[in-house]
C-alpha cells in the first residue's frame, strides 16, 4: 500500500484517498456517546413593541437554565438516566427604529430518558449539550403596537464526555487559499467585466414563449 498522500492546495480528500492514511494519531475531543431529536411548538408569542415597528427577528441558540439539570439513576435499567432540565432559547427583534427587544421563548421543559454508561471513573464527566434551531412559522402579524407569530424550535440533546480517541491521519493540511482582500468600493469596470451576465441581445420568437403550440 502506498501511504504517500500529498494533496494539492484546495483539494478535496474524497473516500478513495482512504488508502493515503499517512499514520494513527492520538486526539483528545469530545465523543457523543447518546443523543436523540425533539420538536416543540408555539402557536401565539406575542411581543410589545414598546411603540416601534417590526423589522426582524432573530433566534440565538438554546441553552440549559443553570441549576435545572437533573440527572437521576432508573430502577432496574442500568446505563441509563432520567434527564431533566429547564431549555431557554433567547431572541432579538429588531425594530424599524434601529432599537433591538430581547426576550425568551417560553421555557421547554425536558424529561428524557438517555444513555449514560455507569462503569466509568469517577473523576470522568459526562456533560448533556442542547443544539436548538428555531424558525417563525408563518410569518409575523403586527397589531396595535404589537407582534403575534408561531415558533417551531428543533432541539438535539446529546451526552458527551471528553475522551482520547485513535483516528487515521492524512499529515497536515494542505496550504490554505490565499486571502480575499476586502475593497469598500472596488472597480465598477472590473465587476462589470468579472460578474455581469451576458443579456440576449434579441426578443424570443413565438416557439420560445409558447414551445407547446403547433
């Protein structure tokens, strides 16, 4: 087999260079050992606008309200736990004005059931991640001062403990792209000719509006 593997700048490793693994490294990182998926939905938030107009909303990520997080031992069920914890998700609502309004969602409560390994170390910590991601379902009404609107907020809880994991290695990575500079104005020659679409130049003839008539 041959190990040597150098890709070139920008290349892809794809699952046919499995065979250019240059070695086995130790990492340390964070391993998830259980995770599972849930839905929750709110059908009417309502917001006061304090007198300004709606320009947009935005959801940051969910997290768990400190000193909620329960973990308890099920009877008869070894491995397992009974997960409880209060999920809060925040967001800002930004008004025409330029001013921004931030407040929660109201607060999900969360009773599951997850897989912890019982035959571990003490001093190893096994810690419970939430991912959220939510979205307006629906749009947004705006009445009197006021927004009313729908949420549905995907939420991923996972169990993750740090560990030292062998992995296969490809060496380093190869040298990055150079840097895009950024320019306030630019050339508006040179956009012109880089980005602009070629128009066409002439109208279409009846065949191309209308292919399906004879």
């Amino acid at each position: 087999m041959n190990n040597s593997f150098d890709p070139s700048p920008g290349d892809p490793i794809m699952e046919q260079d499995l065979n250019y693994i240059t070695e086995n490294v130790c990492i340390i990182t964070d391993k998830v050992y259980a995770h599972c998926q849930q839905r929750e939905c709110f059908p009417d938030v309502e917001v006061d606008l304090e007198g300004k107009k709606f320009e947009s909303i935005k959801f940051k990520p969910g997290f768990i309200v400190p000193n909620t997080l329960v973990v308890t031992e099920l009877t008869n069920r070894p491995n397992f736990k009974r997960v409880r914890f209060t999920l809060r998700i925040p967001y800002e609502i930004t008004t025409k004005e330029g001013s921004v309004i931030e407040g929660f969602l109201p607060d999900i409560l969360k009773d599951i059931v997850l897989f912890i390994p019982d035959d571990v170390r003490d001093e190893f910590d096994f810690r419970i991640v939430v991912e959220t991601s939510s979205k307006v379902l629906d749009g947004v009404i705006e009445s009197d001062g006021t927004i009313n609107f729908a949420v549905g907020v995907f939420i991923i809880v996972k169990v993750v403990g740090r560990v030292q994991l062998l992995i296969p290695a490809y060496g380093f990575c190869p040298e990055p792209p150079e840097c895009e500079e950024f320019s306030p104005d630019g050339d508006i020659c040179e956009r012109f000719f880089e980005y602009e679409p070629f128009p066409d130049f002439f109208p279409p003839q009846f065949e191309d509006i209308y292919p399906d008539v004879d």
